[in-house]
C-alpha cells in the first residue's frame, strides 16, 4: 500500500538531514575560532580562541583547517607556532584588528608570527594593525616601541599566503625570513605614502619565494630583499605609491652573505620615489648581488626607475667609505616609461669593488619635465655593456 504520509515524512526528514550535515561540515571539519570562543564584534578581545584554534588544527591529524568566519576580530600577538602533524589551512573570511593601542602589539617583533611550519596555506581575510598611533609616536621623535611586524613567517617552508589585504602595519607588512617555498599571491598591501619603514614584503635570507599579482602601496620599498637570498621570482606587482623594489640594504655587516638569482618582470611602477634598485652602503663588506634580471617593467612618474646606488644614506648617516658588496651580472630588459628626475638611470657603484656585468636592452625613459630637457643617465664605477635602444644614452 502507498502510505503518502510516510513519504512525507520520510523526505521531510531527508531533506533536513542533509541541511544539518551543510551547516555542521564548515564548522565541525574547520577548527572554526568562534567555537574556541572568539567572538567577531571587534571588541571582544579573541586571542586566547585563535591560539586554541590554531594549536588544535596544528596538532590534528585529519583535518587540520583554521577558520575565522566574517566579523571583526581583535586580537593581539598571535604565535602560530609549528611544527604541525599535516600541512595546515588557515581560511580568513574576516577581518583581524589589532588593538587601537600601539602599545598592545608594537612591544613585539611581529603581530601574527608562523614559527616553524612546515606547509601552511594562508587564504583570503583582511588585517588591519591600525599603525597612524605607531606612526604619529615615531614622527613625533618620542620613544616608542620597536613596532611589529604584520605577518612573519619565520624558519617555515612550504607557504602558500594567497588573497590577503593588509592595512597600515606598524612597520614590514609582511616578513618572509629564514624560510624556503613560499608563494605569495594576489596580495593587496596598503599604508599611507608617508608612513615610515612601512615596507610592503621583506624577504632576507630565504630562498625559492615567488610574488605574484600583487598590488602594494606603502611608505617604504614595495619589496625588499634583505642578505642571504636566492632564486626569488617577482611578476606582475603594481607598486605605489612607495619606495619601489629594492635589493637591499646590502653590506651594513662585515660577514654577510649575499643574494642571487633574482627576477623582477612585467611590473609596474606608478610615482614611486625609485623604480628598481640595488642599494648597499658604503662600508666593508664581503656581500654580493648577482645574477639579478629586471625586465618588462613600466615606469609611470617615477624618481629613480633604474638605480644602482653603493652610496646609501639614509637619514645622511652615511659611513662615507667603499661598499665591498660586489654587484655583477645585472641585467635591465625592456623599461619604458618617464622618470620625474633627469637621472633616470643611475648607477653609482663602488670604487673597490666596481658593478660588472651590466647590461641594458631596450631602455626608453623619458623625463617629465615641464622645460622639456632630456633624460640622462649617470655612471660611476660601472661596466657591462649595451644593445637595442637605449634611451637615455647609455653611459656603460
Ligand atoms: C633561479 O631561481 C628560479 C626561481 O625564481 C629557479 O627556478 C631557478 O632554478 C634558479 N636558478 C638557479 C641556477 O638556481
Ligand atoms: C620613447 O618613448 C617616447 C614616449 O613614449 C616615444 O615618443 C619615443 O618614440 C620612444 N623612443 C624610442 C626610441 O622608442
């Protein structure tokens, strides 16, 4: 006999069924942080819920996924520390605050730090450090906290971060050090263009970090790769306003090491204070920067769009003698574009050990100039050599 009733109900109970088993997936496979108490009112402070959550994803042998669902969370410094048992998911839909009191976080190195993780996948949410408090305290000459960092990964390997915002860190953005094999993607990174040392990614002695399809725009270097790094791979970032990318500061210590295998391709670069650079001071040093390619990359109003400049000095506290970093093998390939200052390339080597290995290729800068002089390009202490047109006139 058809019982309809029974149908009915058979499927109603189906039907709700597989409603519960959607709703409870997301929450009971992801170490969700609102169920370690965390609370996305941005005022509940949710530090002690994202640790928990972390440590509990870490040391999960099945599903090892952090979640932090929509909502405002504050949370001060957060340890991630590792080693985890499985490569960890960490899965931002919300925005993470730090406290409006710099205070709070600027007594520590870093915000969020990754501390030895061996593969973590860092996906999509928004951070906010709120730096103009820090930022005021430094302008205003008082003493203030050295400043955090907003994410570090430290001693980590195997890194995706992908999709992240960061807004106003204290200082570095995002800080990439003593790690190998991370991945940084469609990252947007934004502080004003007069907050100091507000630098978008800082990569130092790290090897095998690729940065792609990022858009960054700080008050410091849109990237700066510190000593001791190799085979890094930077395309497609749009940098500015900010400082441009940098390698370097080099040779500030005796014993350092160096930096190769670096590419910087099909960028652009729009009213920063220097396009590319290679910046080391004038001091004894046994660091190098070589094998370093720069190509497709478009200069929109820019200071320095290629510069070369063994003579940093910051701040005019300069050591005023001659870099030992050895600068060789650096290549410059199609850079089109205006530069706001007639030396539109620049390269101010070092007396000791003179930049080898130069070569430009299909260079035209111009200067936007309202009297209409010409672009020119400075040499000291430089060789290599030149081909396709180059413009400015070449000074190799
Ligand atoms: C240079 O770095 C790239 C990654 O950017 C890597 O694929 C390549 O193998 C490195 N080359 C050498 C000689 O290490
Ligand atoms: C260089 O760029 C300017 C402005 O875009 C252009 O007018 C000029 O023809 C270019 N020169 C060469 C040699 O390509």
């Amino acid at each position: 006999m058809y019982d309809f009733k029974t149908m009915k109900f058979t499927s109603v109970s189906c039907f709700l069924f597989f409603c519960l088993i959607i709703l409870i997936i997301p929450s009971c496979l992801a170490y969700n942080v609102v169920n370690f108490g965390a609370r996305g009112d941005g005022r509940t402070d949710s530090t002690c819920a994202f640790l928990r959550a972390w440590s509990s994803a870490c040391h999960s042998t099945s599903q090892p996924n952090v979640y932090i669902p929509r909502g405002t969370y504050l949370v001060r410094t957060l340890n991630l520390n590792g080693p985890c048992k499985r490569r960890v998911e960490f899965r931002i839909d919300g925005t993470l605050v730090a406290p409006v009191n710099y205070n709070a976080i600027g007594n520590a190195e870093f915000w969020i730090m990754f501390y030895k993780v061996s593969g973590v996948n860092v996906y999509g949410g928004t951070i906010n450090a709120k730096g103009h408090g820090y930022w005021s305290c430094r302008k205003g000459g008082k003493s203030c906290p050295q400043g955090a960092r907003s994410i570090q990964f430290m001693w980590c390997n195997n890194v995706l971060l992908k999709g992240l915002t960061s807004l106003h860190s204290q200082r570095v953005h995002i800080g990439i050090g003593y790690s190998s094999n991370v991945r940084v993607e469609n990252l947007k990174i934004t502080a004003p263009s007069g907050s100091p040392n507000t630098d978008g990614i800082h990569v130092q002695n790290s090897r095998g970090i690729t940065i792609y399809d990022s858009i960054i725009k700080t008050g410091d270097d849109c990237i700066s790769i510190g000593p001791a790094s190799a085979n890094m791979w930077i395309e497609k970032v749009g940098c500015g306003p900010g400082h441009g990318i940098s390698i370097g500061s080099l040779g500030h210590s005796l014993n350092e090491d160096g930096v190769a295998n670096i590419t910087v391709a099909n960028s652009v670069f729009t009213k920063t204070q220097n396009g590319v650079r290679i910046k080391s001071w004038a001091r004894p040093s046994g660091g190098f920067a070589t094998n370093i390619m720069f190509r497709n990359l478009v200069m929109r109003n820019v200071g320095n769009p290629i510069f070369i400049d063994q003579n940093y000095c910051p701040h005019n506290v300069c050591p005023r003698q001659s870099s030992g970093v050895k600068v060789s093998d650096v290549t410059f390939k199609n850079v089109k574009g205006t530069s706001s200052t007639q030396a539109a390339m620049k390269f101010d080597c070092s007396a000791s050990n003179p930049c080898t290995g130069i070569k430009l290729h299909d260079i035209n800068l111009t200067y936007n100039d309202r009297l209409r002089r010409p672009a020119f390009a400075y040499c000291k202490n430089a060789r290599g050599r030149h081909t396709g047109k180059v413009f400015p006139k070449s000074c190799i």
